[in-house]
C-alpha cells in the first residue's frame, strides 16, 4: 500500500512460478506448512488493523478509506481489532479476530 511505503514499512511475501510445457520437467515441491505460531501469513499485533480494514473492506463491500479500525488487542485466548464504517447514515461496527500466533480467523 502506498502509504505503508511512505512510512518505509516492510511486508513479506512468496512468489512461486511454475511454467508448463515439455521443457520444465522438475517443478519445485511445496514447502511444509509452518507451525500454527509461526505461519507465512501471521500478522503481527502493529499490522492488525491494516489487515483487519482489507478483511471488513471485502466482506461488507465498503471502501477501505471509509473503514477505520482500531488497534488489536488480547481478548481471552485471541486478539481483536474493533472497527467501524458509516453507510446509509448508520454506523456499522465490527471486530476482526486473530488467534495468538497472529492468524485472521474472521470478521464479524
């Protein structure tokens, strides 16, 4: 996201290509599934927010910009970001939940 640029912040990623024809026979194999703790895609407590304004953006059809969403914080065995979005002149209010290794588990 451009702003997350602007503030120099970093995200990682994978990028895995295949190509599909005769010559490339030795296609790589998938790598093991990190633990639950450690997941590829584990969000870190400062970027729950961000993440959360892409889920909610998503499920309810709003634009992220209209979205504002709270920092996360520990909530028994999980962690929540709260958030809320205006529409139809109503305000409509939401929790994004990760568990404690950092993975989005729903919106709701």
């Amino acid at each position: 996201m451009r702003n997350a640029a602007r503030r120099n912040e970093r995200a990682n990623y994978e990028l895995t290509i295949y190509v599909e024809n005769a010559a490339a026979r030795a296609r790589p194999q998938p790598r093991a599934a990190a633990p639950a703790a450690q997941a590829a895609d584990a969000v870190s407590t400062d970027l729950m927010p961000r993440f959360c304004v892409g889920e909610a953006s998503a499920k309810f059809g709003v634009r992220p910009q209209s979205i504002t969403a709270n920092a996360a914080f520990k909530s028994g065995n999980q962690y929540v970001s709260q958030g809320y979005f205006e529409r139809d002149r109503s305000t409509t209010f939401f929790n994004c939940w990760f568990d404690l290794g950092g993975n989005f588990v729903s919106v709701n």
